[in-house]
C-alpha cells in the first residue's frame, strides 16, 4: 500500500511545495510593495525568458550561452574525474602514493574554487582555459577522494582472493578495487558534478566573455534584473538535469551489481 | 616439492592472548592432511599463515623449504566465506586466475568449462554470484581454486555449506582427483567422518589456546583395509576399520568440547 501511494505522495508534496514558492514570490511582487526592478515577478521572467530564448543578449540567445557553459562544464569535469577517479584509486592501494598526495591534496582542497579566479585570469585571461581550470578544481576532490575511500573500504577478502590467484596490481586496480568501489565512485561523480557546475557560473561572473554566468553579470550591468533570474533559472534546471542523468547511471549500475 | 611445514608456531592477534601455541605439523609432498577441532582453536588461522595472509607470532611457516611471505597462485585457497567477485560472473571467476598465469584463450576456455562442468554448473556460466544459492557459490570456490592446477591446495571447509547429497558428489570427486593428480593438501572441517573419508592424516586440534593435540594416521589403515576397492563413500563409511578411527577421533574431540564447559 505505502509502497504505491509512496511516489505519488511525493510527487503531491513537490507540487505543493513550487507552488508555494511561485505564489509566495507573485505574491510579493505584484503587492506593490517592491519595485519590479527590485523583484520581478515570475511571469515576468518567464516573458524574458521566452524572449531570450529566440533574442541575443551579451552576444548570444540564451542557449548560445548554455551552449558555452555545458562546453567548458564538460571539459573541466571530465578532465576532473579522468584524473581524480585513477589517481584515488591509485592512492587507496600504494600507500606510498597515498603518504605522498594525501598532504598537498588536503592542502589544496580546502582552497575555494573561486579562489583560483586571480591565476585563472593571468594565466588563461577570458578564453577557455581558466572556467574550465576552475570546473576543475570544484569538480577534482570529491571525484578523487570518493575513489580513494571506495578503494580503502573494499571487503580485503576480495583484495586476498584476487592475490591468491596472482592477479597483478594494475589488473586488482581494473577487476578489484575499481568495480568494488563503484558506488562510492559515482557518488563521488555525483558531489563533483554539482560542485562543478557552481564553481563554472562563479568562474564566468568573472573570466568569460560568453556563458550563463557572463550573460548575468552583462544583466547586471544593464539593470535587466528579469535576464539575471533566467540566468538562474538556466543554471539551477541544468543543474538537476545533470544529477538526474548521473542518478539515472548510479540505479542502473546499482541493478547490474545486484546490490552487491 | 610443496610440502607444507609449521616450526613451532605461535600466533596472538594484537591483545597478547595466545590463539595458537607451538604448532608442529608437516605435511609432505602430495599428502592430504585434514585438521579438525573445536570452533575458534584457530583452523583457519594456520591456513592462512600458510596461505600468506597472515604470518606467525613466533616460529615460521614454510611451503617447499621456504619461509611463506605472501599469497600466489602455487597455494590455492578455497575460503571458509567463498570470496568470489559479486562484480564476475560464474566464468569469469573461475577465468581470472588463468588469465593471470597468461594461459591461452583456447585453453582457459578448456579449462574453465571442465571445471564447470566437474561442479555441476553448466547452464550457470554466465551468472552472478548473488544469483546463485550458497552451496553454488562455494562450488563455483572449489573450481576457482582446482582450476588453477595448484601444487598445494587450502581449503578451510570447502563443503560446509552443501547439501549433504552433492557433498558426497563433491567429497567422491575429490578423492578421485587426489588419486588421480596427487597434491599437497590442508583441509580444514568440522566433519570427523569428511576428514577420515579424505585425508591421509587427520590433525585434531585443542580449544584456545590452540595447539596440536594427535595426528591420527589414515592412510596406513585404508591401504591395509583395502578402502579404494569400495567406490562409494557409504561402503566405506560402513567399514569396521573406518567406524574405529572415527569414534577415536569423535572422543578426542569431545573431551575438547567438554572442557570448554569449566
Ligand atoms: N584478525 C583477527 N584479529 C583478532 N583475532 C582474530 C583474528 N582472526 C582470528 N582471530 C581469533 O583467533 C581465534 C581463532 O580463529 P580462527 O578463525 O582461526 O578459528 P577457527 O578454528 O577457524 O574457527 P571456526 O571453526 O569457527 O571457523 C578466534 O578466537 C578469533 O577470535
Ligand atoms: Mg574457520
């Protein structure tokens, strides 16, 4: 019974939940209480958003600028868990690797993505590379760390057997600790993800000359408040279309491993 | 040459509390020794030093004149837990260790499927551990490790999880390729009538701490009493000589249990 009533109940409590939401915001703003320039209200953004949809602005239709981000997401995101991924799984199993990283690693994670925009700007100015150096170093440790605890946490039953059997280290890394330490790994993915796609708008209110976040800032300076909520908007829907496509991989690979 | 031999070995885990003391035990090229005592005296424990998963407090262990340093491939293990890769399938298990040796394919398919088939699982190649029951597993285990050719095989109670019908299949099976391929053999079980049926020499171990208490010689007597010339286990299970030997073992092991009651 709970288990079918479950998923609608939910979907029931989302919708109550957005419509509060919008119907709080309209409320607030069509009162008159507020300037529309101060809050405007969401069929107003929803005019501009069509708008921008088919208009440029800063260079670009909206999904000219999208374009643009999901590029740059891209490559400092898969540059991300191309390196992380390997380099934690490497670590979880060469406790000398492990004794050599770990401190710097520690280190530099703690640094805020933000925080590389000074060298992001020297080194690449507002081309390519900076946005997407700055994806990376959002994207980077949870994509490492998540690899390394799955590769520490594997059952050592798993890790004697393959030994028994002469299996070579490269070959424990790709049979053992990689498919042992799966679900961990796509967590890991997962955190990266969202955590690169913040640091992506972040970086291009800064070091771009195209993207979301180069249109919101182009807004800003144009007091077109509107253009700066679909702005958002864009990041917060792509945002859940990425989780929902990672989660989509996490339950299918979930269901192969049987549960395992 | 693969014997298997325990020099004074003592072995405590961290805290200081002795789990083994002063274990002695040989066990020559090409003989199958079973070991059997109380649960927790430390069966599983030997295995593994001589496995190389685990190494002694004080003595040494050594396979073929060496001191044991860390696992490989000439002493196959079959574990208490099965450990087979939840990620492989039922071949690909079986498959890794050939892979590892660089065997070649024609012949690693070869193999793979004449272990299949000597467990009973045809029609399971291709699947996941978790779809199979316990006593699948632990058979997909056994094959893993017999695939492999060992010069010494280790198996912490290979059977326990069987029913008690292909348990027999499994224990006859055995028997047939240690007469036909003779290697050197630890065998652990909780099974006194397992263990003489199969071993050469049944070790019987004390409660913790646990040490070496009697070394009861089979072979001699099943060479005397002629036990090869009966093919099925009940007949020989049926035997005078074979019932004499297990009660001794039965009552040797009891006093162990009984002691554990003070
Ligand atoms: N890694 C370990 N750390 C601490 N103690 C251990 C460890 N492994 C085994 N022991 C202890 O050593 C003793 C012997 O364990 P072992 O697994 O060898 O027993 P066993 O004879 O195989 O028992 P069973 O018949 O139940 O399988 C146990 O009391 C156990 O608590
Ligand atoms: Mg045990």
């Amino acid at each position: 019974m709970t288990d079918v009533m479950d998923p609608a109940r939910r979907l029931l409590l989302g919708a109550c939940g957005l419509i509060g939401f919008f119907g709080l915001w309209a409320a607030i703003s069509g009162s008159g209480l507020v300037a529309p320039t101060f809050l405007p209200g969401p069929l107003d953004v929803a005019r501009r958003l069509v708008f921008l949809l088919t208009e440029s602005f800063a260079g670009g239709t909206l999904l000219v600028h999208l374009w643009s981000s999901l590029q740059r997401f891209a490559a400092g995101y898969l540059l991300a868990a191309a390196v992380g991924v390997p380099l934690g799984l490497l670590m979880g199993r060469f406790r000398t690797l492990d004794d050599i990283v770990s401190p710097l690693f520690d280190g530099l994670r703690f640094i805020a993505p933000i925080a590389w925009v000074p060298f992001a700007a020297l080194w690449f100015g507002t081309g390519f590379g900076g946005p997407v150096l700055i994806i990376f170093s959002g994207a980077f440790p949870p994509c490492l760390l998540n690899a390394y605890r799955g590769a520490k946490h594997v059952d050592p039953r798993y890790l004697e057997a393959a030994e028994m059997l002469g299996t070579p280290s490269g070959r424990i890394i790709t049979e053992v600790l990689l498919p042992a330490s799966v679900p961990s790994i796509i967590a890991g993915l997962r955190i990266g993800a969202g955590l690169g796609w913040q640091s992506l708008v972040g970086a291009e209110l800064i070091v771009a000359s195209t993207g979301v976040g180069y249109l919101m800032v182009q807004a800003q300076s144009a007091v077109s408040t509107t253009t700066v909520m679909v702005g958002m908007a864009a990041i917060g829907f792509i945002g859940v279309l990425i989780d929902v496509a990672l989660r989509t991989i996490e339950a299918r690979i979930h269901r192969r491993l049987g549960g395992a | 040459m693969s014997s298997i031999r325990f020099d004074a070995v003592g072995k405590s885990f961290g805290g200081g509390v002795l789990t083994l003391q002063d274990i002695n035990l040989d066990v020559a090229d090409k003989e199958f020794v079973a070991i059997v005592g109380p649960s927790g005296c430390g069966k599983t424990t030997c295995l593994r030093m001589a496995a190389g998963f685990d190494f002694p407090t004080s003595g040494r262990v050594l396979v073929g004149n060496s001191e044991v340093t860390k696992p490989g491939p000439d002493r196959a293990v079959v574990f208490q837990q099965f450990a087979l890769f939840p990620w492989k399938t039922v071949t690909e298990n079986i498959e890794l260790g050939l892979r590892n040796k660089s065997v070649a394919r024609d012949e690693r398919k070869a193999r793979v499927a004449d272990a299949v088939a000597m467990i009973g699982l045809g029609g399971y190649e291709n699947s996941y551990p978790h779809q199979l029951s316990g006593g699948m597993q632990q058979r997909v285990a056994i094959a893993r490790a017999y695939v492999l050719d060992p010069q010494v095989l280790l198996m912490d109670e290979p059977f326990g999880a069987l029913d008690a019908q292909t348990r027999v299949v499994m224990q006859e099976e055995l028997v047939r390729l240690a007469r036909l391929n003779p290697r050197t053999v630890l065998f652990i079980t909780h099974g006194v009538e397992e263990a003489v049926y199969l071993a050469d020499r049944v070790a019987i171990m004390t409660r913790r701490p646990g040490r070496i208490k009697e070394i009861v010689d089979v072979k001699s007597v099943r060479i005397a009493e002629r036990w090869d010339s009966h093919s099925r286990i009940e007949d020989v299970m049926d035997l005078e000589s074979f019932v004499h030997l297990r009660t001794h073992i039965w009552k040797s092991l009891r006093e162990e249990k009984a002691g554990a009651d003070h």
